[in-house]
C-alpha cells in the first residue's frame, strides 16, 4: 500500500508538470516543479516500505528462534531435552565417519530413588529433585561437552575435549561440588544421589548406541 500510494502521487505530480507545461509558456516555465515533490515522496514510500520489510524479517526470525528454542529445551530443567540429544547423536556419529572428530565420549545419569521422593514427598519435591540433579550435570559438563535430559530422571552428556578421561574427572569433581552444595541445603529433604556410567566411543565403533548401551550397564551397577 506505501509503496502503491508513493507511486500514485508521482504520477499525480507527473500529471500536474505535465498540465502546466500544456497551459504555460512553455520556453521559460519549469516543468519539473511538482515531479521533484513527486519523486521524493515515492523515495520515502520506497524507504519506509523496505524498513517495514526489514522489522518484519527481524520479527519472524525472532519469533522462529523462541520456537526453535521451545522445541530444543527442557521445559522443566532448562537443558537441551532428548530432540536436541538426538541431533547431537547424528552430529557425532557424521564427525566420525568424515573423520573429523578421531573420538567422544557418553556418559549416562540416573538419580537414584527419585520414586522415593515422589512417593514420600510429593512429585513437586521430586522435580525439584531433578532440577537440582540437572543444575549440577548442567553445571559439570555443558563448557566441556553436551548435556541433556532425555527423559523422566535420565540425563546424558557427550564429551569431545580430550583428554577425554581428565576431561571427565575435572567434570565429576565439579558435579560432585553441586550435588554437596544441594543436599546441605534446606530443599534438600533427602539427599540427592546421581548414579553415572561412561563409555568411549572412536571411528571404528561409529554406532554411539553401542557405547550408550555399556555406559547404561555402567551406570545401573553404580
């Protein structure tokens, strides 16, 4: 509509240069009087026609990166949830095969008798529970790798920094700090226990579910 408005008065002032010359004198009369006016007011419909495209691109890529981030997050903890885990999987299993990346490792998370904490104290202390596991499996390995909750009190992390097995350790020890700091805490009804296992995965063992399989093994044995 601006830009149809813009080019509706240049015609008009087109239209009144051109009368003007027709009635006037035509060796001294200036025939471009109105089409100046014209011309400007098509320029600033042209402008304020790509300045609206523009805020509306920047208002459609918002709004398609809240949904993006709504569809990759946790609603509950605020971790990348298991969308985001699968897409991470098929990343790394792509790296590997184009022998970008030469190993990773997996490492899987349970939280030991949260159906306790639902059962005794509520399912609200129980997801309270899971946000204090997911804070400190967040805390622990999100700048060294990839953490996620999969599901219920499940979480796993991906790490690629090597040394990969130091890289867990520091990871551990950080988690471990955040575990501690809760359950002195006086949300901490009962203690909060995170059972973890972990699995090495390289080039020649490309399908990451194998390792995510003896990282479950793992973990249910801790």
């Amino acid at each position: 509509i601006v830009v149809v408005t813009g080019f509706a008065v240049f015609l008009f002032c087109a239209l009144m240069d051109l009368s003007k010359y027709m009635v006037s004198d035509r060796a001294s009369s200036d025939t471009g009087h109105y089409m100046r006016y014209g011309s400007l007011a098509l320029l600033v419909a042209l402008f304020f026609h790509a300045f609206l495209h523009i805020l509306r691109r920047m208002h459609l890529a918002s709004e398609t990166e809240i949904v993006r981030r709504l569809a990759y997050t946790d609603a509950l903890t605020k971790m990348p949830n298991r969308t985001a885990f699968l897409e991470k999987e098929a990343e790394l299993e792509l790296a590997l095969k184009e022998e970008t990346l030469s190993r990773a490792m997996v490492c899987q998370f349970d939280i030991n008798n949260l159906k306790t904490a639902n059962d005794k104290y509520g399912h609200a202390y129980g997801d309270i529970h899971i946000c204090a596991a997911a804070d400190a499996i967040h805390a622990a390995f999100d700048k060294r790798g990839y953490c996620f909750r999969v599901g219920g009190d499940e979480f796993t992390a991906f790490i690629t920094k090597e040394p990969l097995e130091q890289t867990l350790e520091e990871c551990m020890k950080v988690m471990q700090k955040k575990i501690d700091a809760y359950n002195q805490s006086p949300e901490a009804i009962m203690p909060l226990m995170i059972a973890q296992g972990h699995a090495v995965f390289d080039q020649k063992t490309v399908v990451i579910e194998a390792a995510e399989t003896a990282a479950d093994q793992e973990m249910y044995q801790n």
